[in-house]
C-alpha cells in the first residue's frame, strides 16, 4: 500500500500460446535494446545463450508485497476471478509464473479507528484464509519456506500474509502472538502513519504527530518478540532512525518487504545506500517497489506536484462517506488516485530496472528481490500490467548480463533463504 491509491485496469489477454509469442517477442526487443549494458558485464557474458523465459519458468518466484486483501473483503472479489481491474489474481500469477505471495493486511488509520484496528486485520487475515478454503486444488497456505517449495512442487500456488503496519497490535504483544498463530509472517513495524511505539517515513516531518526518535522501549520489544516468534521484521515505511534502530535491536535479518532505492528517487520512504548496505550486513533482503513515485524522479515530483489537488478530491470523498457514516470504500479513493495517476502517465519500464541494478549494485545479489505492492498503487510502470508481466524483468535484467543463478537469487531463492534464517533464529531462543 502507498498512500492512499490501489490498483488499475488490465488488458485483455490473448490465448495463452499468443500471449507467450508476444513475450518472447517482448524479451528479445529488450534485451536488442540495451546491447550495451552487457559489456559492462563481462563476467556475466553466458547470458546472452540463455533464455530468459526459460529461467524465469525454472525459478521459485516471490512476490512480498500485494494489498488484494481488500478487494476480497470489501468487494466479495475472489482470487481465482477474472482480473476485473486488478493487476494479480491466480490466472496473471500463473502466466508471469508467481509462485508465491505475500498478501498485506493492511489496516487504513484513516478509515478505522485505533482500536478497530485488531477487528480490521482479523476480517483481512480471515479473507485471504477464506480463499484457501474455496480453492484448495489452486492455493496453499504456506507458514514456511520449505512450505512454498512444497506447494510450488504440487503445483498450488502459496498464500502468505503479512501485516502492514505496527498498528495492528493496538499495543498489545498478545495480539502480535495471535497473529503470528493465525499465519502472519512478517509484520511492517508502520505505514505511512507513526504509532504508539514506532515512527513512520510518511509523517516525520508533520510536527502535529508525536515522534519518538525512532523506535520506544515497547517497539524494541515488538522486534525481539518478532524474533522469538519467527516473524519477518519488515523495515518498509519507517523512519531513518526507526531502521537503525531496528538494525541495532534485531537478532535475525530483516526484510524491506516493498521499498526501493533512495539515491536514485528521493522518496523519504526509500532505502538510502548505507541502509541498502546495513540490509547487506544483517544478511536481509530489499524487495523492490514497483510504484512510479518510488522509482522514476520525475514522475515522483509530477505525483507530488498534483498533492493538494489530489488532497482536495480524496478530502471530499472522505466528507461524503462520514456523512453516512461508512469508511471510504477502497475503490472509491483508488479511482482518483488513477485519475490522477493517468494525467502523468506511465513511468518508463528501464526505471524499475534501474533500481534492481542499484540495489545489486549497492547491496549484492544476495540482498534482492521483488515486492511490486500490486493492488497498493494506482499504476504500475510501463509494460507491467499485471503479474503476468514478470517475465520481462527478468528479461530486462538478463539483457544488463545478470546470470540464471543472479536471477534466481532475485525472483526468489534469497527471500526463501532470509525467511529460512528468521524461523531457524526463532527456534534457537525456545
Ligand atoms: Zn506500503
């Protein structure tokens, strides 16, 4: 989830064996257009004799970051309909061969009071549950790495969750248990808003909101209880100081389930290169966000420029639900959001890679992988529509002479390899 904005429209797909002519036609007129990048990796020149179709159909690929959540409670969508102007559902996810995902049960502070906010993330957590139930020949709940690899080889795809924003636990590390006990696996210590024990990137700079210069007493506890627990500590969202302080407090690695690189767009909510390296250091993974304002500078500021206008619109949609009493639907704030998103346009496909590139760069293959915040944002970047465009990222990073075994580290095998290392550390303190 970025601010206050979600998903977009898809095209129509054509028959499968079409649409795998297009991408392979797609693919080659990637990598025939940056022949250049690959001289700048001469180590990586097998590239060039392998397809890249065929490794990203070999791979175990991991997406940290969607917000579908919502539409399956709020709009009685299931996941295995038609896309109906989303951008994932289980036939994109079969097409771009995901193989897992992590759903964010995401709890709007805008929309639910505080302590409302426990009830909200049970209907979340109980709406992608229910979808493991009507389903369970296509999804599998998965609590594990080694779960994912089980589910992959039985051909389901794996449903996992994770809880964007601290939020959630209304103060209360009981609930944090129960969570965990219900299958959540990683938690975001925020989201755009600071709570009682954690200050957020989305607010620092608003001197109406208490801060704590990062993490208080209690978040310390939350992240060692995560730790006990077996439970990802997501860094996405929070203030600088919150990440360092997290650095210093956790005894596991962490993940940034969905944030890009700060050197190349300035959002305060990207990782900067020290942080990218500490990441590095503590053996964690950065999963790259696909939402225009994180990774293309020019679209950032166009998106900004449009704030108080954008502000103004959301403001008096949120006017006409209070006075009915309803929470402002999810729907309804995400059509202004593409409005105005559309007035920009689409974001060049190379900025996304682009931040890959950085993040290898800065952090190491090792440190890498993808959290698109699919359903979060109100459009992805140009020639992604849906997660049946995967494929061309590993096209476009191959074509910049990154390896099969680069590849594989990225679309998944390293966020298996951290999630593996957090429950192994949780066993170890019992
Ligand atoms: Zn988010």
């Amino acid at each position: 989830m970025v601010l206050i904005m979600k998903k977009l429209s898809l095209l129509a797909y054509a028959p499968s064996l079409c649409a795998a002519l297009l991408m392979t036609f797609e693919m080659s007129a990637i990598a025939q257009a940056t022949p250049a990048a690959k001289q700048t990796h001469g180590k990586k020149a097998m590239s060039q004799t392998v397809d890249p179709l065929a490794v990203h159909q070999s791979a175990i690929v991991v997406d940290t970051h969607a917000d579908t959540p919502q539409r399956f409670v709020d709009e009685n969508w299931n996941f295995t309909d038609p896309l109906n102007g989303g951008m994932l559902n289980y036939d994109s996810a079969r097409k771009g061969n995901l193989a897992a995902q992590f759903f964010s049960i995401w709890v709007d502070p805008g929309q639910y009071p505080a302590k409302e906010s426990a009830h909200r993330t049970l209907s979340l957590i109980d709406g992608t549950l229910e979808q493991v139930r009507k389903a369970p020949d296509k999804l599998q709940l998965c609590l594990t790495s080694d779960d994912i690899i089980t589910a992959h080889k039985s051909g389901r795809f794996a449903v996992l969750m994770g809880i964007e924003g601290g939020h959630s636990i209304e103060n209360d590390l009981g609930l944090l248990r129960d969570f965990y006990r219900l299958g959540v696996r990683y938690m975001t210590l925020t989201w755009s808003n600071t709570n009682d024990w954690a200050d957020s990137s989305g607010d620092i700079n608003d001197t109406t909101i208490t801060h704590h210069n990062g993490l208080t007493p209690f978040g310390k506890q939350v992240v060692q209880e995560m730790n006990r627990l077996g439970m990802m500590v997501d860094i996405s969202h929070v203030s600088d100081k919150t990440f360092w302080d997290v650095i210093a407090t956790t005894r596991a690695p962490v993940i940034a389930s969905h944030s890009s690189a700060r050197a190349l767009t300035q959002a305060p909510r990207n990782l900067t290169d020290e942080m990218l390296q500490a990441v590095a250091k503590n053996d964690g993974v950065v999963m790259v966000n696909f939402f225009p304002a994180f990774i293309d500078e020019s679209w950032r500021l166009a998106w900004a420029a449009q704030g108080p206008e954008r502000k103004k619109a959301l403001d008096a949609l949120a006017a006409e639900y209070k006075a009915k009493g309803l929470p402002v639907p999810y729907t309804a704030s995400d059509r202004i959001d593409r409005e105005f998103a559309a007035k920009i346009g689409r974001a060049p496909f190379n900025s996304l890679i682009d931040h890959f590139d950085h993040v290898i760069k800065v952090a190491g293959i090792d440190h890498v992988g993808i959290g698109t915040d699919f359903d979060g944002i109100p459009v992805p970047p140009d020639g992604i529509d849906s997660a049946a465009d995967l494929p061309k990222i590993t096209a476009a990073l191959m074509a910049r002479g990154y390896t099969a075994d680069d590849m594989k580290k990225l679309l998944g095998g390293n966020l298996l390899r951290v999630f593996r290392a957090v429950q192994l550390a949780a066993d170890k303190s019992k």
